[in-house]
C-alpha cells in the first residue's frame, strides 16, 4: 500500500496537541508541559508554568517538569528508555531532545514520528531523526484522581476589546456613521429595480431626471459619511497607538531584572513596535468588523424582502465560505507565531552584533557572526514561505466560492424571472444588495485571518505586560524622629540573613548571607567566576528580591525607603558600559537640567576625566558616538563612574568599575572615592583595588568562606591568598 495510506492510518492514533509555543528558549520544558496539560482538559498560562517548573537563565531540569505536572493532579514519571521502547507508553509524552530541549511526542508512524515542537509547533520527522536527536530521557504523564480540567485559552477578540477602553466615544461615532451609511446602501439598489422596472422596461421616461438626482446624492451622502468614519478610525488608531505604546515601554522599564535575564533583550525591545500594529487592528479591521455586523444584517433583512429563495442561497454560500476559512487557517496562528519569533531572533541578533562590534572586528569574527544571523535568517525566511503558502490557499478558496455563488444566484435568478417570481429589476437589485452583504462578510473573514496571525503578537505583548512589575514603593514616606522627610540615606547599609536563588526548585545560590556597611566604610567581595558576588550586588541594588531576609539602609528595610530618596542616595557601576550618542554633559546628568555645574565638575575630577573633557572640542558639550566609540576604554569607564557620582550619592556599588583603568589612574579614583566619605560596596580581582577595604569577604559556590582585613586574610594562607596569586600570574 502507499506510504501515504500508512501515514493516514497513524494519524488516526496521533495523540494531536494544542501548540504553546516558547517565547524563550529556556522555557521549552514548560511549554511543553502547557501542552500535555491542555491535551488533558487543563489551560494554564505559560507564566505560570514557568515559575511552577521553576524557570531560571539557565532552563527547567526534568525534574522540575515532573514535579510541576504532580502539582497539578498528574501522575508522572521519568524513565530513560530506547526508542524502540517508547512505543508502550500512552502518548502524548515529553522527551529530552539533543540534551538541551524538551518535546512532546504525539505518535509513531510507518517510519515517522509526530512531535510538537515548542520552538516551531507540529512536525513530522522520521524515524533516523529521532533517533539521533532523542536522549533517552522520556517524561510520562497522565491525568491522576487529583487532575481537574480547567482554564479556558486567552481571547484574542477580548484582548483587543480591553485595548478599546478610554475610546468608546470615538467608535460610537464611527458605529453611528455606519448606521447613516446603510441609508445610501439600500436606497442605491432600490434605485436600480426602479430604474429597470419602470423606467427602462415600463418607459416611464419622466421619472429618469429625478432618479440620476436621486442617485447621485445618495452616492455623494455615502461618499461623504464614509470619508468622516475613516478619518475618525484613523484619529482613534493614532491614540490607541500612544496609549498602548507607553504603557508597553512604562511597564518594561518597571520590570525586574529576572524577567531580563531570561530573555533575549533585542527580541523583547522588537516587541514594542508591535503596540502600533495592534493599535491598527482594533480601530481599523475590529471596529468596522462592529460595524459590518449591524450593515449586514440590514441587507440581510432587506434581501428576504425581496425573495427568500435567492437569499437563502446566498447566505449558504456565505456559511460555507466562512468554514472553509476556518478550516483553511487552522494552521495560521502557530505559523505566524513562528515568524515572528523567528524574526525577533533576526532583530536581536543583528543589535547584539552591532553593539559588539569592536570585539567582532578585533577578533576577526565577521564570518562567524554572518554565519549566526544568516542561519537565523533562513529560518525566519522559511517560516515565511510556509506562512505565505497558506496565505493563498486562504485568499483561493474563498475567492472561488464567491464566483461560484454568483453564477449560482444569477441561474436561480434568471428561472425565478421567467416563472414571473421576480422582475430583471429586483434580482438586479437583490445582486447588488448580495455584493453589499459580501463586503463586510469578507471584511469578517480577513479579520479571523488577521486575528489569528496577531494572536502571536499578543501573546509576546502580553508577556510582558502580565508580568509582575516590581513593587511600588514610590508612594511611601520615610520620616525621621523629627517627622521631617528624609532627601538623602546617611549610607548605613545592612544585608540580613539573605537567601536568595534563580530557581526556587532549586538550592539557593546565596543562603543566610550578611554583612554590615558603615558610611565611609569599604567591603571587597572576591571570588571565582559563580560565587555569588554580582548576585550580592544586584540584591542591595534592589534588581532582585531576596527569598528570606531583607537588605536594609539606615535600619530601613528597602521596600520602606521611598524610590526618589534611592535614586538620590545610591548608585551602580559595573564594566558594562552604557554611552550614548550625545553630548558629554547629557551623558553623565541624563538630561536632568537642574544637576548644578559645580556637582558636574566634582564627579568628573573625582573620576579623574574633567581634564580629559575639556581637552576635547566643545568640553561637556562635546558629542560622543553611539556606545562612547570616540573615546579609549579607560575613558569610557571613567564616564560612568563620574555619572554614578553626579549626585553624590551615600551608597556605592563598583562591580569591576575599575578593570579598564591603570594602576596609577585607579589610585587616584579610589582616593577620591574615600574621601567622599560613602559607603562602597566592591567587586574586583586586582589587589590594588581591595587590599586597602574595610573588610574583604570571600565566596565561593554563594557560601562565605573567608572574610577579614588583607592582612589577616594574607596571614592565613587560605582561599583569598591563592586568589591573589592566581590574578597576580
């Protein structure tokens, strides 16, 4: 028998999943989960899964997954298994894909297998592929006496209704218009019958004056209300627009750092022009599908008037069309979903790449990045074709079926005319009113094409704007005993018994960890690559949240202390160096006017750059490159320290903020930060930096292992002293 009978017959016993597709690849483990879950009768939304399989940079384990899916009532198992075996388990089931991925197996055929991609969606591969691919990891999973079905799956019509709040007054204009335009649309085919029926056929030629009048202000009055709906959509896109944007970028600038250290930021910043095409859709094809409706319905009620026979045809054929349709774009969503991740893949990876292009071109690189962009390339080009392909089997069908129903109706027609059932005018009039009630239908179906295709950009919005922002602590006053508000922390800073981790399935990276800083005093935190000190930082920093303990300023736990005194008493600087294209001066005040000059001139001759600046054309108002490319790496960074010091801040955190300076240079930074007189936080692996701090804690693995005066930690002969030897060689 064919190959493609066996196929059919497989597909019978195919075990067909809903497709939730990854918006990361570190969550191919939840959303694999997502999509066994849904099989079952249970919709839970990707973001929680992810914090339920516990989520981190650097992916799910296995076992995580499986303690995800017994918290929701399945009885799951791991097993690792040949291929040959997994053909005993019930499907759909998970496996572990080319050590770095997780699928969803839906079935086997005669040499296939049929898997749901989280990265892609459906696929059919053969059996050599699996078998390459497939690590002998398999999860099994079924519903339990615990499991209840559930949840229902996101509406996009809903999403985008919730997008129209603040504009009803607009579309209630844009509605009332397509009221008064159904006047012009059944009065023109009235116009017809009459024309052929007693002008032309009953030789009334004096009625064909007043009708052309007639029908020409009935064509001006529709012209016109259709020209006042348009611009009012288009005032009302042009609002939703701003609206929907800065609401995007305010909620993605009040998200924490986690939800950034697990995405690809090129792809998450290609996601706000998306707000635009959204914003285009609800005031164009949504709010005129509204208006469509009620104008079908009209003619709809006006055609039954005039023969019932030749309506119940046309609204058969209109039916018909509208499952074809449904039937034809099954497929769109996840391959629109997969073009725009793909394609986000394309964006981001060309950003990273033009942000790095020093170390590209230093290195040599240019071959190896073309060859990462250009693979991201094909495959976002593939993704297309294959979208596109669909695209005109949608734009075919339903094309064919309208010509079809017009040959129809013109056949029934003509036999009612000649059996004295209707009039030449009245089936001109009832086609005429079929071609009015086509237009909006047709509107309606481009619209289910439309809403299926931008369900994958809501899905990667809404990523963003369901989740948690960080909390708001703006609102709340910090007073001191004399009830006066307090503009500037005195720079006591206290870390509690802090324990803190990237997953909370896991062991946490830092657990009970404290430490206590004095204004003026200096605290080195040293270690290998992963012992926790960046960690550390982030956390003072308020970036991320400790699970336990609290990270305290002034005996004030950070939560309490209101956001402009943080902003005016702490300060970050790190080796990743943020410059952007504008003068020296906006760079280091960040556009705020009212930084006093004096308080400029003190943080550059702290970092040792005032000299430097004004030895350039223009001095502050000199105009830097993107990413500070007119200036040495050293002055770069001196940039940054001076900006973290403009408002003289109480707390400071240096994480390598010295690495690209000289000895003789850092000697003089460091002095100067001394006798600021504030608290310093500090990461480094120079001695230089470190040997002269308050006190020197060393890490490993999160756990602290040393801490002490260099002195005293030099005396010991332990870890901190192997680390110095290791950066001294």
């Amino acid at each position: 028998m064919p190959v493609n009978f066996w196929r059919r017959e497989a597909e019978r016993f195919r075990a067909k999943t809903p497709t939730t597709l990854q918006l990361e690849a570190v969550e191919c483990g939840a959303a694999a989960l997502s999509m066994v879950l849904a099989y079952y009768g249970r919709i839970v939304p990707l973001a929680t899964l992810r914090q339920d399989c516990g989520v981190s940079r650097d992916g799910s384990k296995a076992s995580n997954v499986l303690k995800a899916a017994r918290r929701y009532g399945m009885v799951a198992k791991g097993f690792r298994k040949t291929v040959e075996s997994l053909t005993t388990f019930e499907q759909p089931l998970i496996v572990f894909w080319n050590f770095n991925h997780f699928v969803v197996v839906e079935g086997f055929g005669d040499g296939v297998v049929f898997i749901n991609d989280p990265a892609v969606g459906h696929r059919t591969i053969d059996d050599s592929e699996f078998e390459t691919s497939f690590t002998g990891v398999v999860l099994v999973m079924e519903p339990g006496p615990e499991f209840e079905r559930g949840g229902r799956r996101p509406s996009v019509v809903a999403a985008l209704r919730d997008r129209l709040v603040g504009s009803h007054e607009a579309l209630g204009y844009c509605v009332l218009a397509g009221f008064l335009l159904i006047i012009p649309g059944l009065v023109l085919p009235a116009f017809s019958q009459i024309f052929l029926d007693e002008i032309f056929v009953a030789q009334r030629t004096d009625w064909l004056r007043p009708m052309l009048v007639a029908m020409g202000w009935a064509v001006v009055l529709q012209g016109v209300l259709k020209f006042m709906q348009l611009r009012q959509l288009r005032r009302m896109m042009i609002a939703l627009s701003v609206r929907m944007s800065g609401r995007f970028m305010w909620h993605l600038l009040n998200l924490p750092a986690m939800f950034y250290a697990q995405r690809f930021p090129g792809e998450v910043a290609d996601r706000s022009r998306l707000n635009d095409k959204l914003a285009e859709v609800v005031s164009g094809q949504l709010a005129e599908a509204v208006i469509g409706v009620v104008m079908m319905i009209f003619y709809a009620g006006l055609m039954f008037y005039y023969d019932a026979v030749l309506t119940v045809i046309g609204i058969v054929f209109a039916a018909t069309n509208i499952l074809v349709l449904r039937w034809v774009s099954g497929q769109r969503v996840e391959a629109n979903m997969r073009v725009l991740q793909e394609y986000g893949k394309v964006q981001g990876s060309a950003v990273a790449g033009l942000q790095s292009i020093e170390t590209i071109k230093s290195s040599g690189l240019e071959d190896s990045f073309f060859s990462r962009w250009s693979g991201y390339y094909a495959k976002a080009t593939n993704a297309r074709q294959q979208l596109q392909l669909s695209n005109q089997s949608l734009s075919v069908l339903p094309a064919f079926l309208n010509s079809l129903s017009g040959v129809v109706l013109i056949i029934v027609g003509g036999v009612r005319v000649i059996d004295g059932n209707l009039t030449i005018g009245m089936l001109v009039a009832i086609q005429s009113l079929m071609m009015s009630f086509r237009a909006p239908l047709n509107m309606l179906m481009g619209l289910g094409g439309t809403l299926q295709e931008i369900g994958g950009d809501l899905n990667r919005v809404n990523d963003v704007l369901h989740y948690p922002v960080e909390p708001d602590v703006a609102d709340r006053e910090l007073v001191d005993d004399h009830q006066e508000p307090v503009v500037r922390l005195k720079g006591y800073v206290e870390v509690r018994n802090v324990t803190f981790g990237y997953s909370p399935l896991e062991p946490p990276l830092l657990d009970d960890f404290s430490v206590s800083i004095r204004p003026g005093q200096r605290v080195a935190l040293v270690g290998g690559s992963g012992s926790g000190k960046t960690t550390i930082t982030k956390l003072i920093s308020g970036e991320y949240t400790p699970w336990k303990g609290e990270v305290c300023f002034d005996d004030i736990t950070r939560q309490e202390v209101p956001r402009p005194v943080l902003v005016n008493s702490f300060a970050t600087v790190t080796q990743e160096i943020f410059l952007f294209g504008g003068t020296i001066r906006d760079n280091l005040t960040l556009w705020d006017p009212t930084v006093p000059k004096d308080s400029l001139v003190r943080a550059a001759e702290d970092a040792a750059i005032h000299e430097t600046i004004l030895a350039l054309p223009g001095g502050y108002d000199s105009v830097l490159l993107e990413g500070g490319g007119n200036l040495s790496g050293g002055q770069r960074q001196r940039l940054e320290i001076a900006r973290a010091l403009v408002n003289s801040p109480s707390v400071l955190v240096l994480d390598e903020a010295t690495s690209a300076l000289d000895s003789e240079t850092e000697s003089v930074v460091m002095e100067r930060l001394r006798m600021r007189g504030c608290a310093a936080i500090i990461v480094a692996h120079r001695l230089s930096t470190i040997r002269d701090c308050d006190e020197i804690i060393v890490l490993e693995k999160g756990r602290v292992v040393e801490r002490g005066t260099h002195d005293e930690l030099w005396a010991k002969e332990g870890q901190y002293a192997a680390l110095i030897r290791t950066a001294n060689n």
